[in-house]
C-alpha cells in the first residue's frame, strides 16, 4: 500500500492527537512536526521518532500532506504556503477569519488539485447518527456549546465564535442551506481579549432559524443541538453522542460505541482522500459557508448593533 508523507504543523494539543493519528495510521508516515519554536516541535517530534522543524518551507519539502493546528489567524497564511507547494491540507476549523479568504482557498486548491480538508469533526457525529440525511428542512435549530476557559489560553487568539460556534455554524448550514438572509448577534468579553460569550440568531433562505449560543467562561461542559422540524424534534448531546428522536426518520440514538473517535476519523478520511481511494468528507468549498456566518456574527457581536 502506498502510504502518505504527513506533517503535522503545531505542536500544541491538537497537534499532539492528529500526530498520533497519523503515527498510528496504516496509510501515513508521520515525516515531521513544525513549530516556530523548534524546542517545541523536536520534544513532540521525537516522541514518535521523526523531526522537528522550524522552518516551514523546509518542513513542507518533506511532505505529500499537511495537518495545520496552530492558531486560527495563521490558518489562511500556512494553508496557502501549503497549497503553493503542492501539498494536500487538512486545516483545523476555521478555514480562514473572512469568507473572501476561505472561498480563495478552495478555490487554489481545486485549480492545484490538492485535497483541502477542513476539521469539523461534529459532522462525523451527526453523519454517523443520520441526521444529516434526513431530507425534511428544520424549522428551527437551537444549539448551545459551551465549557470553562482553555487551558493555557488555546484559542484566545479569537473569539468564541471561531473556536466554538463554528462547529454549529458548519451543522446549520448543512441543514438549513448556505443562504442566511438575516442574522443578530451580540457577545461580550470575560477573560480574554476577544469575544468569550456569543449568542447569535440566522434567518435562512430556506424558511429555517437557528438559534446558536456558545461560551468559554462557562462553570461546565455542554455541547447539545435541538433540531425541530415540521414532523418532529431531535435532540443531540454531542459530548455522549446519544438523541432523542420523535420523528418518523430512522437515526442511531446512541453512536458512542460506533464513532469513538470522531477525530481520527477525520484524519483518516482525509489521508484515503489524499490517495484517491475516496472523497473527502470536509472539503473546503463545503466549509465556506460557516466561515461567511462566523464573519457576518462576529461583526454584528462587535457593532453591539441588531442586523440589517
């Protein structure tokens, strides 16, 4: 079997589980980890034998792929260096800060022919128990997503609506369409410089709403979707994976078993993509749209002002 040359670049926390991933894969080799701090990337390098680097042209030279987990504004700029030097991306969400950005992404990519995988494991979730094939459009989702601070600061270099409602933003517009038409949003610091707590509200063209609240300075964990739909009403947890489900669609109401690892399903679809055994199960054109409505929530969050 040909196996697949990845890097990992980040040597954080999620660099640390996709390393893993790739380490323990019988379709990758895990070639190297890049880090702007070359200390950082060799102690994680050299628990799984390989190498650390610095220099990330360098790195790139090494790899037929690439997992980026560093922090979200460099996303757009390594995603890109990637691409350029013809390496297939798997990049952590969110795909870019603006939605301008990120559909020029998927476009390069497209034109270069490279794989460009976006990490919005919650669709593994939902496509695992069936909820996602599930024809009848909601009337309404509501979700909230929210848990304490991160440990040691991850993700404070953007707000919560990029670190954590971009996951429901993704699922919405899976179910309701790509197309919002209004949207309100309000939010507020708490211990960051950036946005901690965020509610916001979409109209779709669809008919459908979402009501979706997300915070990082919350006492407890808590990840749960409600979806209504005109025949009836689902209700995820995603942190035990389980449902209810009062309408006529036959869904899994308990996946935990089935999909233990949502993550490493991630990146093992990602790696039979990159070797044109399958599609892509997050391609980057499909993850434009949360990346549009994070853009248009956070604006409206910051102006502290209803839309238009």
């Amino acid at each position: 079997m040909t196996r697949l040359k990845v890097g990992v670049a980040g040597a954080g926390v999620f660099g640390n589980y996709h390393a893993q991933k790739a380490a323990a894969s019988a379709r990758a080799d895990l070639v190297g980890i890049f880090d702007v701090d070359l200390a950082r990337a060799q102690k994680l390098a050299d628990t799984f034998g390989t190498k650390g680097y610095s220099d990330y042209a360098d790195f790139l030279s090494h790899c037929d792929a690439v997992v980026i987990a560093v922090p979200a504004v460099w996303h757009e700029p390594l995603t890109r260096q990637a691409i350029e030097a013809h390496c297939h991306v798997l990049v952590e969400k969110p795909l870019a800060l603006t939605g301008l950005a990120a559909r020029d992404l998927a476009d390069e990519a497209a034109a270069r022919g490279r794989i460009l995988q976006v990490g919005h494991q919650e669709r593994f979730v939902a496509m695992a128990m069936g909820v996602l094939a599930i024809q009848e459009t909601p009337l309404l989702i509501e979700s909230v997503r929210s848990g304490p601070p991160a440990p040691g600061g991850r993700a404070g270099d953007v707000s919560v609506i990029w670190d954590l409602m971009i996951h429901d933003l993704d699922l919405a517009a899976m179910m309701l369409g790509r197309e919002f038409t209004h949207v309100e949003a309000t939010g507020r610091k708490v211990h960051s410089a950036h946005i901690d707590e965020a509610e916001a509200v979409f109209d779709y063209a669809s008919g459908g709403k979402a009501k979706l609240r997300a915070s990082r300075a919350a006492d407890f964990r808590e990840r749960t979707m409600r979806v209504v739909y005109p025949s009836g009403e689902i209700d995820i947890d995603f942190l035990t994976r389980r449902l209810k489900n009062t309408t006529p669609y036959e869904v899994k109401v308990d996946i935990a078993a089935d999909l233990p690892d949502p993550l490493g399903a991630a990146d093992e679809g990602f790696y039979a993509a990159c070797l044109g055994l399958a599609r892509s199960p997050v391609p980057a054109h499909g993850a434009v749209a949360a990346v549009a409505m994070a853009e248009a929530a956070e604006a409206k969050a910051l102006a502290g002002a209803p839309a238009n």
